[in-house]
C-alpha cells in the first residue's frame, strides 16, 4: 500500500481539519465519567488506513510553516522569550508535529517515524522544556539544533519522505495495535516507574489517543469518540505527572530515574483498558 504512486493525497475540507484540532486539543482532558465502549473493535480497512494517514499529513501541512516555526526558534536564540500567545503557537506546531509522527508510526509498513522528523519532534519536545524552565543554555543548546533541523535541504528531504512512506494493511495495523497494548500489559507488572519506563507506558496511550482522535474527525463515531475520551483521561493524568517529574528533575528536586508508584486512578484505567482490549 502506497503513499504517492504517482496520485496526491486526498484533501479533506476545513471542517474535518478543525474537528482533529479540537479533539488533539482536548487529547489531555480527564473526563471522569467516559466508559469504554464493548467490544473495543479493531478493524481499520486499507481504505481508511490511508485516509487517517491523508489527514494527519494535511493537518501538519496546513498548521506548520517552516518560516513560522524558524521565527519563534530565533527569537528564543535571542533571548528574548515568547509571549504567551507565541508560547501558545509553539506549542499548537508541536502538537501537530508529535500528531503526525504518531500517524507514521500507526500507519506506516514498518510503523517507525522518520528519524529527522523524529528528531525534530523530540528537540522540540527539549526546546519547550528548556524556555518553560528558564535555562537559557539548554534553549541555546536546542535551538540551535532545532535551526539546522529547520534548514532549507533537510526540510525538502523530510517533506519528501513523509509524502512517499509505504502504508501497511488492515491486518498489520491490527498486529501492531495489538503489540503494542501486549508491551503495555508487559509493563504494568511492575509496581515502581523509573521516568523513562513511565514515559514509555504514556507514549503507547498517546499514540493511541491520536488514532481515534483522527477517525472521529471524519464525523460521528461513537466507538472511536469513547475511545478517545477514555484514553485522553490516561493520557491526561499520565501527562500532568510527567510534567512534574521534569520539573522535579530540573529543580534537583527528584532525580527523574528515582522509581515511584503510578497514582491509583491511572493504575486502575490502565488496568481496565487492558483487561477489555482484544488481545
């Protein structure tokens, strides 16, 4: 299944467009009283397998210029901060960019990211640690990163290979989403996190928040819509820990590899999600 074959992707109207905003924007919100649906289905047709990709890539595409991020990147090099509305933006292209790695990873035949588009999605994940927390040598240090990941060559050479991945079919998909909620049953065995083993278990939920996110943006799905809330309530609270546990690292307050237990409300929603889900 290709990405190009000599044909564009299809293009979706404004409205979908917004509607992946929105439910992106909202893909941290703990809503308590969202249940999942039964039977969790798996199925995703090769048709649709390359619509979701489609949108994801147009969301990037119509959200994220080069010339708007590379400003922002310079303004910090200048040490002279974002505003809040600058912040804001900054953070709405990441979003998009982390949406789109994701999609290369659901969608894609070997369901791995491109690595510089990968690795200007975590230096940017770096950059806005480092502005939020004031440490003007990390901004310097990943900004200037970031700005060689922005340059004209590299840009055309990730462009290029985001229009060109090769998709999987439906029963690769399924097998991956499968795997991937098989390593998060592996990890839930453990009673103490470390950061990164935390931040693994958070980026398997992400991931899969972003897949329903997108299908319920084609229009009313009441499957898809409770999977995202339920996961975005995961994703949420997993999310605002995470944040800590920087925070407590860069203020030498807690060493981010110091294990600690997961809070009993994620335990228990990790626990249900892998207890209904069709392994």
């Amino acid at each position: 299944m290709n990405g190009m074959g000599g044909l564009r992707w299809p293009r979706f109207p404004k409205e979908i467009l917004r509607r992946l905003f929105d439910a992106v924007d909202t893909d941290d919100v703990v809503d308590a009283h969202v249940a999942l649906p039964d039977p969790i289905v798996l199925g995703c047709p090769d048709e649709w397998i390359g619509r979701c990709y489609a949108l994801c890539l147009q969301f990037w595409e119509d959200g994220v210029t080069r010339e708007e991020l590379m400003q922002l990147v310079e303004k910090l090099l200048r040490n002279e901060g974002l505003s809040a509305d600058e912040r804001l933006q900054y953070k709405y292209i990441r979003a998009r960019y982390k949406h789109l790695r994701f999609a290369q990873r659901l969608y894609g035949k070997r369901h791995r990211s491109g690595f510089l588009f990968d690795l200007t999605t975590r230096v940017m994940g770096h950059l806005q640690d480092a502005f939020r927390s004031g440490q003007h040598s990390a901004v310097v240090r990943q900004g200037l990163t970031l700005k060689l990941l922005l340059s004209r060559p590299v840009w055309r050479m990730v462009h290029r290979g985001l229009i060109d991945i090769e998709l999987d079919d439906e029963a690769g998909f399924i097998a991956h989403q499968r795997a991937e909620i098989g390593r998060l049953k592996k990890a839930m065995a453990r009673t103490m996190f470390a950061g990164h083993q935390f931040h693994t278990i958070r980026k398997i939920i992400s991931m899969q928040v972003s897949y329903y996110d997108t299908v319920r943006s084609f229009g009313p799905d009441e499957h898809a819509y409770r999977m995202s809330r339920f996961l975005a309530a995961i994703n949420g609270l997993m999310g605002y820990r995470h944040d800590e546990m920087v925070a407590d690292s860069i203020s030498g307050r807690r060493d981010y590899r110091t294990p600690t237990p997961l809070a009993t409300q994620t335990r228990i929603r990790l626990e249900t999600l892998i207890a209904h889900y069709p392994l």
